[in-house]
C-alpha cells in the first residue's frame, strides 16, 4: 500500500493504494521508520538475513529501554511514597501540635477555674455565705476540674 492524495474530496486528504511492491517496514514512531523493499539490483529475500539481525537489534534495545523505563518508573513511585511520608508526618506533627495548644488552653481554663472557685468560696466564708450547697457547688467544682486535668493529663501521654 502506499499513501497517495484523494483528488475525489474537497479537502485535503489520503488514501491508500494497493502496489505490487512487497514491503518490510519496522517503526515504533512514525519519524523512526525503517523499510525495506525489493529494488532492481537488490530483491527482498537478499536482505533477509539483515532483516532479521536489525530486527534483532531492535528487540534487544527495546527490551533495554522497557527495562531503563520500569526502573524509573519504580524509582519515581519511591520518591512519590517517600514524599507522601513525609507529608503525613507533618500532618501528623501538625495534628500533635494542634493537640498541644488546645490542651495548653483547656490548663488554662481550669486554672481560671480553680481560681474563680476558690476566691468565691473566700467570699462567701467572709460574707457567711458559705452553706453545704455552696460547699457541695465547690467540691463538685474541685473534682470536675480534677477529672477534666486527668483527662488532658493522659490524653498527652496518648499522643
């Protein structure tokens, strides 16, 4: 077959015609293109023999590229795992530090608490005001910022 200008379309385009011509072409792309055909000095059959040492050739360097383009591809997937690594590791620093900050302000809320407990519950004694409700209000104050402590305490070590 070979490629000739359609005269019958409006527009520019090809088509293939049949030749007599026996044609042996090897390409992988189509700028790489070898062929071999029967020319008036020399026939196909005696150009057999370099025929099948080039494609040979070939087959050996193609197998060398398939393997230098896994090899890459392998150690680009490396590089992808280890840069996803080390993006979780700062995710996961960040979530640690996060964690950090917030438990440094609950602290300081319960400190904020102790304290606002502890100076009514001197109010109230100096106004005589401090009665078993209050007393009840307080110590449940104490244990609640006691367990809330604790939590922040363990949830630390956790971390």
């Amino acid at each position: 077959m070979k490629r000739v200008l359609d005269t019958f379309t409006s527009y520019k385009s090809y088509k293939k015609e049949e030749t007599d011509k026996l044609v042996f072409q090897m390409y992988e792309y189509s700028y790489n293109r070898k062929e071999w055909v029967d020319t008036p000095k020399i026939k196909l059959k005696e150009k057999i023999l370099h025929i099948i040492a080039y494609t040979e050739l070939y087959c050996e360097y193609e197998l060398e590229e398939i393997k230098k383009r896994d090899a890459y591809h392998k150690q680009m997937e490396i590089e992808r795992q280890k840069e996803e690594e080390v993006k979780r590791l700062k995710q996961l620093e960040n979530e640690k530090l996060e964690q950090l900050i917030d438990n440094a302000g609950k602290w300081d809320q319960t400190e904020k608490i102790l304290n606002y407990l502890t100076k009514r519950k001197q109010t109230l004694i100096e106004n005589d005001l401090f009665n078993e409700k209050e007393k009840e209000y307080y110590e449940w104050g104490l244990q609640a910022i006691e367990n809330i402590k604790n939590d922040l305490l363990t949830s630390r070590i956790k971390n």
